[in-house]
C-alpha cells in the first residue's frame, strides 16, 4: 500500500493542447500535485469539456498516478463590482468554474473576490450575496475556496476579519470548502511568516477570527516586496522576503498540527 503524502507538493502547470496534457506536465516537473485553469485566465471563449477530453484527462490521470489537483479561476471575476453586469458574470464564471472542475474531478476551485470603491460594509453583503448564489443548488464534489489576497488599492479579503466577513455565511454550505491561503499575499497585507515564532503568531490569528479547520490549501510563493507593502509581487521560495527559514517553518508548522494540504507553487 503507497504510502500518503503529507503536504503534496505542486506547481501551476499548462493545459496548452487541451486539458488531458495537464497531468504529464505536472508529472514532468515531479509534481505530487498540480494546479491548473480549466479556461483562459483573462477571457475569451471557453474549451467545451467534452465526454472524450473528460475521458482522456482521466486516463492520464491514472496513467500519471494523480489522485488529486485543484482549479484556479479566471481573474475576470469581481464580487465588489458596483457594475450589475460584472457582478452577475462573477456568479456565472464562477458557477460555471465549479461545474467544469466537478466533472475533471478537481478538490477544489480558488478565486479571489475582488474590489470594492464604494462602502465597505455594503460590498461585503454583496460579496456575500453573489457567493450565496454561487452556491444556492450546486451539488458537485468540488469544493469552492477563497483565497487571501495581497490587498492593493480596493482589493478585499486582505484581513482575516475581512476572509472571516465574507465566508461566514458560507460555513453552513457543504460545498463551501475553506480558505486558500497565499503567502506571499498574507505577507504583503502585514502578516509575518519570515520565523518559526511569526508563523505561530500569524496563524494563532487565523485560528482565532477564521479557525484552522478552514484552512484547506496553500499557495506557497516568496515575496518581492516588503512586509505589509500590500503589493501582490511573486518570487521564487527563498529568493523573496520571506526567505528560505520562514518556509521551513511554515512547513514545520503544518507538520506539527496535522494540516495534512496540497501546496502549490505559482512562480514559473
């Protein structure tokens, strides 16, 4: 019996020539998991998934001896749009993500909410509303994620309380699967991760506004800018802000506490 990997460790991969070639990238970069857009992340027109293409990325799925990956979403999705017909894309694309990621058989869908200009109290109850709709209905065995952004401009879900004010209806929901948190966004909204006692303290106050067993998948980028510059800049692990001692103990912290998630790279 294979022995299971804790923590499996991915990258984002291409799905240029179609989808079914997703599994063999992955498996050439020695990925124990993978990251994928099922669609163009910026638009345009989107690859049917037909009963032929689902059977082929299933068969390289075995072929590859994958169990398990996850599905990024577009970028063009904002809940916070003060435009009703960008708000009403939002709950389609993302519907739509989910429906497409069910049946490629991905764990989870992860997207980021988006801007608000006006009220901020206001555009969280839409965000909240919108996401309500995304769900209201959809039965499919992925689950929907969201994930922790870096904060520039009107950018929400930098905070925890900000994550916690968007989700908390969504707790209720079985669909509804968690949180995916990025590093490199966490550090430029100010949450520190370059030591063992910073790791500790960033997620004692997630577990304290958000709680850990939300915590479903992380996005483990290094930084370009400083702490809490709340700029969404990627770097290589190691190579960033963060630094190679802050992910050895990011690591360790999760071995620790039994946060069996996938992490996944997205630098090229």
């Amino acid at each position: 019996m294979k022995a299971k990997i804790i923590n499996p460790i991915g990258c984002h991969v291409s799905i240029a020539g179609g989808v079914s070639n997703a599994p063999a990238n992955a498996r050439k970069l020695e990925c124990e998991t993978f990251q994928i857009f099922s669609r163009s992340p910026h638009g345009g027109s989107v690859p049917q998934l037909t009963t032929e293409i689902l059977a082929g990325f299933a068969e390289q799925m075995t072929k590859q001896n994958y169990s398990q990956f996850v599905v990024h979403a577009p970028y063009i999705i904002n809940f916070g749009s003060d435009s009703p017909k960008t708000f009403q894309s939002s709950i389609q694309i993302i519907r739509s993500e989910l429906e497409r990621s069910s049946l490629l058989g991905a764990n989870y869908l992860m997207f980021h909410p988006g801007s608000i200009k006006g009220d901020l109290n206001a555009g969280l109850d839409q965000v909240r509303k919108g996401l309500a709709e995304v769900l209201a209905g959809y039965k499919g065995p992925t689950k929907l994620l969201v994930e922790i952004s870096a904060g520039a401009g009107n950018v929400i879900g930098d905070t925890f309380e900000e994550v916690e004010a968007i989700i908390k209806p969504l707790k209720k929901i079985k669909t509804f699967g968690g949180i995916c948190f990025d590093t490199q966004h966490a550090f430029g909204s100010g949450y520190d991760l370059r030591t063992e006692q910073a790791v500790k303290l960033t997620f004692a106050e997630f577990d304290k506004i958000i709680g850990l067993k939300w915590l479903k998948m992380c996005h483990i980028n290094d930084s370009k800018v400083e702490l809490g510059s709340h700029k969404d800049r990627h770097e290589h692990i190691g190579q960033g802000k963060i630094g190679e001692k802050g992910f050895l103990s990011l690591f360790k912290f999760f071995k620790q506490n039994n946060l069996d998630i996938p992490l996944i790279l997205e630098t090229e």
